[in-house]
C-alpha cells in the first residue's frame, strides 16, 4: 500500500492494513476551504475502494482536528446554494465515512467545530484528547448544522441535548463527550493518536468480514424497524458464516478448549 499525500491531505500507511488520514492545513487550524474538502473526498475515496486497508484514523495535523469549513471562501462563494456546496464538497467524505466496509477511528485534538463535527460524527469510534472539545458554532453566523449532524446527535442524544448544543453552541469537552456517548476514549492530549492505533490494532485482529457486517448492521439499523434489522442480521450472520474464516476461528476455538 504506497503512501499518498497531497499538501492538504496526507495519508500514510502503518502495518497491518491500517491507514493514517490527517488533515493537513495546520495554520488554519484545519478549516476546509474547496481545496482540502476534494482532497479528503478523494482520499476516503481510494481508502475505501482499497481491499488492503483493513481499518483507517482520520485526524488533523497541529492543534486542532477541524475547524470546520472556511469562513474566508465561504465568503467569497456565498452566492452558490449551500445545499450546493455540501453536496460537492463535504458529502461524498461523509457518506464515505459511513459506509465504507471497513471502520474509521477519528483522533480528535484540539477543536472539532461546525462542519468537522460531522466528520467525527460520521466515524465508527471516537478518541480525545483531554483538552479536545466539540462545538456547533453554526448558529453564531445564522446557520443550523449540517453534513448530518441533526441526524446523527438526535439520535445519540435526543432531542433536548441536541437541541441544546446547537441553538447555544457551547463547546462540548471531551469529559462530557464521554459521558454523553460521543466519544469511546478521552486520553492525555499527547496520546490521542497512540491510543487511536492501538484501537486500530485490536479492530483489525477481528474477522474482516464480521467487522464490515457489524458496521452495515448498526448503520441500518438506526434506519430500519427491528424487524427488519433482525432479518437482515439473519442474512449477514449466513454470509459470515459461509467465510473461511469463520470456519477458521472456530477450528482454533476449539482446540484452545480442548488444550
């Protein structure tokens, strides 16, 4: 798996099928003009279309993960529809993130705001640092939130918590995030990116197939009724399985039982 980097988006590849996605425009604390937005489409892009890349980490170069889109080519571009925009430019990464067979651990330092709250919204695990924190600022410019976060923090958290963080974006510490849900770790600010890739490391000693069928199965199922999601548990159990690997990791199952 060759590296690939761009000067906005860097990606590079440690052992074991895991890959590294950073966001790359430090002095700006990571804002996603058009530029960068592309970038990280294209890359999530090729990340999920490649077979040998078994779980991925996206997270900011500097202090921040992402401070959300920017303002400054907002600016210049104000006369495009949003929805425009968003479709363009920060949907594809979004739904990539999502649907992609393979997991996606977000690294969070520093800030994630407005639309790089959906980002780590759109993730399968979430880890922060201690001084890391989210905030909506959509609100403070006259927007609401976008790239699915209504979607996703609704359902997380319900209405009220939600409401909420959206209408007063207050940051949201990483403690809190914790407590609500939002985040599976929150560890010293200078451990983020180690303890994100020793999750990498224990994801990908699980079956490729189990994992990926896992990660369709929650994804549907906060879309689907539960009897729907039962019968398409059914179906996805049948095709784990029908794996050789399943046939493997239970041959080595029962000989550990048996030793």
């Amino acid at each position: 798996m060759p590296d690939y980097n761009s000067e906005l988006i860097h990606v590079s590849t440690i052992e074991n099928g895991i890959v590294e996605v950073a966001i790359a425009r430090p002095a700006v604390r990571n804002a996603l003009n058009e530029a960068t937005a592309l970038a990280l489409n294209k890359a999530l892009a090729a990340v999920a279309d490649n077979d040998q890349i078994r779980c991925a980490i996206l997270h900011g170069k500097g202090s921040s993960f992402c401070a959300g889109a920017d303002l400054a080519e907002f600016e210049k571009a104000s006369s495009q529809p949003a929805s425009e925009r968003l479709e363009t430019l920060f949907l594809p990464a979004l739904r990539l993130l999502m649907t992609m067979e393979k997991p996606v651990i977000a690294a969070i330092n520093g800030a994630a705001a407005g639309i790089g709250v959906s980002y780590v919204l759109a993730s399968d695990m979430v880890v922060m640092g201690c001084s890391a924190y989210l905030k909506l600022a959509f609100i403070n410019i006259g927007l609401i939130p976008d790239g699915g976060a209504c979607w996703h923090l609704v359902r997380q958290l319900g209405h009220t918590q939600a409401f909420e963080m959206a209408a007063l974006a207050t940051p949201i510490s990483a403690a809190h995030c914790l407590s609500l849900g939002l985040a599976n770790r929150v560890v010293d600010d200078e451990r983020v990116l180690e303890e994100a890739r020793d999750l990498a490391h224990t994801l990908v000693t699980q079956s490729p197939q189990a994992l990926s069928a896992t990660k369709y199965a929650l994804r549907k199922a906060a879309q689907h009724t539960l009897n729907d999601t039962m019968i398409l548990e059914g179906e996805l159990q049948d095709q784990c399985k029908a794996s050789e690997d399943f046939q493997s990791r239970v041959a080595a199952f029962r000989q550990r039982r048996r030793n």
